[in-house]
C-alpha cells in the first residue's frame, strides 16, 4: 500500500528542484529548534528513527501536502511524544 509521501513514478508533482548552492538549511529559527528537539529525543531514546518516518508517512494527506519539511517533523515529534505520554 503506498502512502501519500511516495510519490516516485507518479506525475503531477513536477521535477524536485536543485538545493541551492548557498541556501541555509534552516529559512527560520523554529526549524532548527525542530532539528534539535528530535535530535534530542532521538539521542534520549524517546523514539527511533524508524518510528520518527513512519510518524510522518502516517499524516493524513491533505495535511502532509500541505505541510512544509519541518512542519512534518514537527508533526512527529509531536505524535511521538503525545504517543509516550499516553503509555506512561
């Protein structure tokens, strides 16, 4: 079953465009601190990074178009959490 983040060989989505030679690889401080706190959630053992892709492939469609990069991080990090708050 293919989910919506798998869009290879499917049309409509246009070429992926070339990452830009002096673009940063954050456009906005709370993307880093999204970097970060999985990071540190990671590093914690909180979850793994399997459970982290799978957080974002599970989003709904609608949302995960619409959603930037970092917003879908955000996403997990927040359904990761919430998912261990609910086990404890």
């Amino acid at each position: 079953m293919a989910r919506v983040h798998d869009v290879g060989g499917q049309t409509g989505f246009g070429p992926v465009p070339p990452v830009e030679e002096d673009e940063p690889p954050f456009h906005a401080d709370w993307e880093a601190r999204v970097y970060a706190l999985n990071v540190a959630m990671l590093r914690r053992g909180v979850y793994n990074l399997d459970q982290f892709r799978d957080a974002i492939e599970r989003m709904p469609p609608a949302e995960y178009l619409a959603a930037s990069y970092y917003e879908r991080w955000l996403h997990a990090v927040e359904t990761l959490t919430a998912d261990k708050a609910g086990d404890g």
